[in-house]
C-alpha cells in the first residue's frame, strides 16, 4: 500500500490535521503530506520529535516503565502526535492547538498497523 495513501487519510480522518509524515530511524523523512504546513516544517518536525520519541523512550526503560509507544506534545500554536513502529520507524502528526487526541490516537494507531506491514 502507498505511503501517500496511508498518510493522506490520517490527516483527512483527523480535524485540525495539518501533515503527517512517516520518519525512518535516522530521521529522514520516507514520505509525507502537508496539509497547512511547508513541508520543509514537517519534515524537520518528524526528525526532532523522533530524538523526542528515542530520548523518552530511554528515560521510560530507565525508570521501568517499559518500551515508550506514543508522545503527544501540546502548544499554544500546534500539538504534534507521534508514534513508534517496528524497526525504529514512527510516524508524527502535526495538528491544531484543539484537535482531537483521542481522534488522532485512533487514526494514528490504524495508519500504524499499516505502516507496520510494509515495512521490511
């Protein structure tokens, strides 16, 4: 299945969506779609928010809280959702301040059972 395809749907399914994009483990964007955002913004996004994912997911193995699945951070301008997937791949959406969380949770997971099976 598409990379496009699959990241189109999750910004379409989500309200206040403004991009998703699918990072490898070095951080370098495989694909993406902005809807209300440069894809210059998105992409560098998907790559800080995977240092994020990484660094928190150390901290939660440290403390014994277990492999880290999901980091949602929340501003005044954007909250950005991001997801860990097999191989060290995840995904992040970039949203509205008022977007949906248990939407974007819900989207995100099925894009990621997806996103999973493709990749090798």
């Amino acid at each position: 299945m598409p990379f496009q395809y699959l990241l189109t749907n999750l910004v379409v399914d989500v309200p206040g969506a403004q991009g998703a994009v699918f990072v490898d483990p070095e951080g370098e964007a495989v694909d993406f779609v902005a809807r209300r955002t440069t894809p210059y913004e998105l992409k560098l996004e998907g790559a800080y928010h995977g240092i994020f994912l990484r660094r928190a997911g150390q901290l939660a193995r440290l403390v014994g809280a277990g492999d880290l699945t999901r980091v949602t951070i929340g501003g005044r301008k954007m909250q950005a959702m991001g997801l860990v997937l097999r191989a060290g791949y995840y995904l992040v959406l970039v949203m509205e301040p008022g977007s949906p969380r248990a939407v974007a949770a819900a989207a995100m997971l099925r894009t990621a059972e997806a996103l999973n099976q493709e990749i090798p």
